[in-house]
C-alpha cells in the first residue's frame, strides 16, 4: 500500500521535500505551498487544509526544537504574540470560508511585504537596539494573523516575519525562530478547529507518507539556516520565498 501511494504521487513528495527544505531554512512551515501543490491533486479543499497544518507540525517541530537549543527565543516577546493567536487560529479553522476572494487578497499583501523587506537595508544585528512593541500591538498582530492562518490552513509565518522584519522586531534569526513557535501552535490550533468542524476529512494513506516526507526535509533545512545563513542572507531569502508565494497565488487566482 505505502509503495503504491509513493509510486502514484512522487511528483507530490518530491515536490513536499523540496517545499520543507526551503521553507523551514527561513523559520516557515511551508503550508501555503503545500496547499499549492496539494491544489493541482483534486483533493477537497477541506482536506488539503487538514493535511498542510499537519505538515507545517512536523516541519517546525524540529526548527522549535534547533532554535530553543541554540537560545533563539525571547520568551517575553514571543508569549504575548501566541497568547491570542491560539484560540483566532481554532475560530479560523472553524469557519467555512470562500478561498478566492482571500488568495487574492493574501497574493498582493505578501507581493508587498516581499518587496519591502527587499528593498529595506535596515537589519538588525544588536538585540539591545530592537523593537519593544507593545503587549497591545503584540497581541493584536498575533490575534488577527491567527484568525485568518487558521482560516486558510497554514500556520501564519509567512505573515508574521515580513511584519516582524519590517518594524524591526529583533534580529533575523529571532524572528526565524519566533515564526517556527507561531506556525508551530497555531497550527494545532487551526487543525483542532477544523477537526471539529462536521466537513473535516483526511487521505491518511498519503498523508502519513508526506508527514515522513517533511519532516526530513525540515530537519535539513533547519540545520542550513544555523549554519549557513548570515541575517541579511536570511532577510533576503524570506522576501524571495514571499514573493515567489504572492506571484504563484496571483497567478492562479488572477490568470
């Protein structure tokens, strides 16, 4: 059964593998390509959404894990942006919604941020000299980017780190690795939310092969961006990743 679900869908897993080595290099799960990718199968909307939260779990559990060992996380900072991000990501992933509109809105807010962050020299390299947003503005950024992450069925780091790069939030891997713990938690908040939803549905068969699948290519991408990355090779790979994301969604959505 396993051999013949790999033989049929290899281009799927191939491309699954490619997806997390990439994605989990910057700190993301990946799950909007993985929602992508899954689109082109004809598998329903509902499931594809189940199936990218569950590998966005895997693929940044290991990035949590590689990020909290190398002593990445402000846990002062990162709190107040998850604290309301859980339950808007299990109402998001609740809610039946009409996937057009939002892919289009998603393809030109990404396009922008990733042009931005391009554009902007501003790096931060001192952690002293970083931005102290408030537990006001933390909370809201982490409650709204969690609604509509769970809505859509990623995790939300690919909202969170332009906004995080472009107030300065701290320095780049910081914001890397508070993105993996975003997408992390709000992914199993988003996947309960659709979980109790009565249109909630799984292919497990490939599914369990996809999960294999990231979670190895996760694991390689975490350990290039902690060795390879400098913080502003890591800027500027995040804004390629996000345009690359916008222009794909545009592209299908607008074409």
């Amino acid at each position: 059964m396993i051999l013949e679900t790999i033989s049929q869908n290899w281009q799927i897993i191939l491309l699954f593998f490619t997806i997390a080595i990439l994605y989990s290099s910057v700190g993301f799960g990946g799950g909007s390509s993985y929602l992508a990718v899954l689109a082109l199968t004809g598998i329903s909307f509902t499931q594809i959404r189940s199936t990218a939260l569950l590998c966005n779990i895997v693929v940044v559990t290991g990035n949590v894990f590689m990020y909290y060992k190398n002593h990445f996380y402000n846990w002062k900072k990162v709190i107040p942006l998850v604290a309301f991000s859980v339950p808007m990501a299990f109402i998001g992933g609740y809610l039946r919604i009409d996937q057009t509109f939002f892919f289009i809105l998603l393809g030109f807010t990404l396009l922008f941020a990733s042009i931005t962050m391009w554009l902007s020299k501003k790096v931060v390299s001192n952690p002293d000299n970083d931005t102290q947003l408030s537990l006001t503005k933390n909370a809201s950024y982490g409650g709204f980017i969690g609604f509509i992450s769970g809505m859509v069925g990623i995790g939300g780091g690919i909202f969170l780190a332009p906004l995080l790069h472009l107030t300065n939030w701290d320095i780049p891997k910081k914001i890397a690795a508070t993105a993996s713990f975003f997408i992390l938690v709000n992914s199993f908040s988003g996947l309960i939310g659709q979980y109790t939803n009565p249109d909630f549905e799984i292919n497990w068969g490939l599914t369990s092969v996809l999960l294999i699948t990231v979670f190895v290519g996760g694991q390689i991408g975490s350990k290039i961006s902690n060795q390879f990355f400098t913080a502003i090779q890591l800027k500027k790979a995040t804004a390629i990743l996000i345009a690359f994301v916008s222009i794909r969604i545009l592209w299908k959505y607008l074409a």
